[in-house]
C-alpha cells in the first residue's frame, strides 16, 4: 500500500498510509530497496492484522472498512478488506488482505459487511 514518509527518528519512521492514518513504524521494521524503486509502501502479513467481533471492545488502533471478499482455505478464511479512507492518499480505494483462523463459534462476516479492523504499528513494514 502506498505511502508518505512524514518524519524520521532513530527509533522509527513516521509515514501516513490509506486507511491507517499516522503511524511510526519501528526503525527495524523499515527495509531499504534500491535507489531506484518507487515511492515507498507499507506491508504486512495478513495474519498480523485482525477482524474485530462486533462485541470486541475498541484498541487505540481500530479504522473501518468493508469486506470486499471472502474466501476459505482449510483452517484459514482470508478476508479482502476496502479501508475507509484509503481512497483520500490517490484517489484509489485500498484493500487489505486479512487471515483469521477458522475456530467454532466464531462470526463470519459476509461481503459487503461494514467490520473493524485492528493492527499493531510493529506489525506494519516500511518499503522504501
């Protein structure tokens, strides 16, 4: 996912990114490319970013979104998430992909399914 690079310290990197706002990503999360790539993005894995349940109490790192796609692998369901907001870095919605476990009892949103997402700043991978 795109993003712009606001600030830097020796402990992190201050970027904004479509639908994750502000955030400072650790100095060891930040991978340096080659000179000549583009402008830098974010990463992560999809397992390090979590659907919340709609009972789940809010974290200090929650945004929205909507389930674009669902789809189901064994153990695994892999969520296709459009982020509110990713739209206003270029005018082009971002989506994530999310994986949650596949345990008993737990909700299964359906596309089109307006969900919480929450995600941890060590989580996220600067490209530069």
């Amino acid at each position: 996912m795109p993003a712009r690079i606001l600030g830097e310290t020796a402990t992190g990197v201050t970027v904004e990114a479509p639908g994750f706002g502000r955030v400072e990503i650790p100095a060891a999360n930040v991978s340096h490319a080659d000179p000549g790539d583009p402008a830098p993005s974010i990463g992560f894995r999809p397992e390090a970013v979590t659907l919340l349940a709609a009972t789940a109490p809010a974290t200090d790192r929650v945004t929205e979104g909507i389930i674009d796609e669902v789809v189901y692998y064994g153990d695994m369901t892999y969520y296709d998430v459009i982020m509110d907001g990713s739209d206003d870095y270029d005018g082009v919605p971002h989506e994530v992909r999310i994986s949650m476990r596949n345990v008993f009892g737990r909700e299964v949103p359906d596309v089109g399914t307006r969900v919480r997402v929450s995600w941890s700043p060590g989580s996220l991978v600067l490209f530069r």
